[in-house]
C-alpha cells in the first residue's frame, strides 16, 4: 500500500509541475573544483521539475543562507543528479587526477539533502558516493517522495527525516532507517501537520497548491527549513 502510495504521489508531482525541466550543467556550480582541503561541501537536491536556481524554494533559500555563513553550498535539481554527483568528484578530487582516492574520501566532508523528489536524489547520491569509499557527514530528507528512500546507506554518519502525513495530499516517506544502525545515527523521523496550521504560499502557483496541498506548505514551512539549516551548520561544526 506504500509503495503505490509513493508511485501516485510520483504521479501527481508530474502533473504539479508545468514548466520544462531547466538544463544544468557543471559550470552552473558555483565551488571551486577541488574545493580546498578540510571544507565542508554542501549540497542540495529540490523537488518536482524545479528550476536548480529557484529562490522561492526552501532548499535553494537554505544553501544561499549557507553561503553566506561560509559554507559551499550548491542546489541541483533531483533529475540532475548524475551532474551533481560529478561536481561532487570534482570538488573532492584535491590532487586532480580524475579520481577520488583513498586518503581524499576519508578527508571529505560532504552534506546532502532534499526535498520531494529530491528527498530521494540525496539518498541515490548518498549511495553513489559509498560505492566510491567516501562518507556523508549527514542527510536530511524533506517530505521525500520515491521508491527507494528509506534505507540509509552505512557511508552517512546521520541522517534526518521531515514528513507530513495529511490527508488529500501527496505525503512524504514516513519512517527512513539505517541499512548498519552501527554506523548511522537517526536523528529523527519529524512529523508535521498543517490541517491548522497557517502557511505563506504567496510564492507558489494555483496549480501547486490546489494539487499539492500540504506537500506545498511544508516546502514553503520557515519552521522546517530553520531546522534544516540548523541541522547542517551542527554537523558541519563536528
């Protein structure tokens, strides 16, 4: 029953979202290639077929916040990730060699995390990057909506999970859990409500609201992004 839940919400994300898909490329991200050595790389994933760039989106709004705190923090969209991911190697690949070696992956210090679709992306990314012998300080994955999102590779330290479960709407994956509990800390399975609860959506269209519901408020909820980023700025100071 879950799993058809998260195939219709995959569904109706299709409809929500109107416009094409933006094209991304490497030279959109901002962060040096390598990024120097010891730097926290952050990046997020946005949801649906949101534009990478998009400043009314909650995981944009969070990396630029980032920024400004001394972070790199990059956006990508979730249908992107395989641009994303190799933007991850570059910035990592110190020496230049075209790969990631031994000593670079266990100096890397990488955070994911998205929302809807991209809740999914960062934990695709999340395994790409075991494959490759380098950790994840943390994921955070906001209303995720995907197939195969729940279990948390044994590469991420941490890992954090916001969610809405309201009735009419497309809902988020509710419970994430640690593929080795002995190497990931779940931080947490935060559930929110918004049947009463008011929401700004001045930044979202008719469509998406009528469609997307509270799906729509928890992307658009400051509650949610404040711990987001708080989450990120805790995990990068460790």
């Amino acid at each position: 029953m879950r799993q058809a839940g998260q195939i219709f919400a995959a569904a109706i994300s299709i409809v929500m979202c109107a416009l094409p898909v933006a094209a991304q490329h490497l030279s959109d991200f901002a962060a040096p290639r390598p990024i120097p050595p010891g730097s926290v790389l952050v990046v997020g994933f946005l949801g649906g077929f949101d534009r990478w760039n998009d400043p009314h989106r909650g995981v944009r709004r969070v990396a630029l916040n980032l920024r400004s705190r001394g972070l790199y923090a990059e956006t990508a969209g979730n249908h992107r990730y395989r641009t994303a991911l190799k933007f991850i190697r570059l910035a990592l690949d110190t020496n230049r060699n075209g790969r990631i070696d031994p000593r670079e992956a266990l100096a890397a210090r990488v955070i994911l995390f998205g929302q809807s679709w991209g809740g999914a992306a960062t934990v695709k990314v999340a395994r790409a990057l075991q494959s490759l012998g380098v950790p994840v300080l943390l994921t955070i994955q906001v209303d995720s909506v995907g197939l195969h999102d729940a279990d948390i590779p044994a590469n991420v330290r941490e890992a954090a999970n916001f969610y809405q479960d309201d009735l009419w709407t497309i809902k988020g994956r509710r419970v994430i859990r640690a593929v080795d509990p002995a190497r990931t800390r779940i931080l947490g399975n935060f559930q929110f409500s918004y049947h009463d609860r008011y929401v700004d959506e001045s930044d979202s269209s008719w469509m998406r609201r009528t469609i997307g519901r509270s799906h729509v408020k928890m992307e658009l909820d400051p509650l949610v992004w404040n711990k987001v980023e708080q989450l990120i700025l805790n995990a990068a100071e460790k």
